[in-house]
C-alpha cells in the first residue's frame, strides 16, 4: 500500500540520518519512549481524480522529536531542519522516489514538530471478475 511506503520510506531517512536515536512508527508508545527520538505518524491524506484514469493522492507525514534534554531549543532546532532536508525526497518500497512538498517545523509543548506532504500518481488497481462460467444443471 502506498501510504504505508510514505510511513516506511520517511522512517528510513530518518535512520540513516540520525542512526543513534530511536524512531517509533504509527503506533502507540506505552511506556519508556527512549529520547532522543522520533516519532512518525500519518496526517490528512486527499485524493483527487485526474485525467486517464489516474488519481493523486497527498499524503501528509506527521513526525515529531523528542529531546535528550526537556527545554533545550537549541537541540529542537539543530534537529527539526536537518530532518526536514532528510524528508526532501524519500524512496518507496516499489523502489519510486517521491519529494517532500510544504516541509515545516516548529516547536511546541518542548518538542519539534514536523510535517511533510507527498504527492503521488497513481493509476486506479484493475479489478478482475473472480468468477468464471457458471453451469447450473437441472
């Protein structure tokens, strides 16, 4: 699924580009989240048709930074660009790359927050009968 290679390939950048920190998917942390780290999670997504049969779908990325040490804006802001310049262009698990579009950052409640939106193109999935011949004998 597309969605989940945006999820996918933005956690990749991250990884290689901050290997030291953790950096936790679109799920819940319970207890013990580990900083410095990342977390990635799925914002707004919209579709729209286009012509031929395709159809753009922009997904948002919601990633947000949790510091070593509460407070430190300097450490929110030496992080929250550079991930943004890692989210410029991601690969999907089809191997396709797609660009990063309205990169943002700010802090709020002593954390970095980022979003990140990818367009893609899509052409719809062909759907196939799943039934063949039906003989009906008397």
């Amino acid at each position: 699924m597309v969605v989940d290679g945006v999820l996918g390939g933005v956690s990749g950048v991250l990884m290689a580009a901050f290997p030291d920190y953790a950096v936790y998917g679109d799920e819940r942390v319970r207890q013990g989240l580990a900083t410095p780290s990342f977390f990635v999670g799925l914002g707004e997504c919209t579709v729209a048709p286009l012509p031929m049969r395709l159809r753009q779908v922009r997904q948002v990325v919601e990633v947000v930074y949790f510091p070593e040490r509460q407070g430190d804006y300097t450490e929110l802001w030496a992080v929250g660009p550079k991930a943004l310049e890692c989210m410029e262009q991601i690969a999907l698990s089809d191997g396709s790359m797609v660009r990063g579009m309205n990169r943002r950052c700010f802090i709020q409640d002593g954390v970095m927050h980022m979003q990140v939106a990818f367009t893609m193109r899509l052409r719809p999935v062909e759907q196939r009968a799943l039934m063949g011949e039906l003989t009906i004998r008397q």
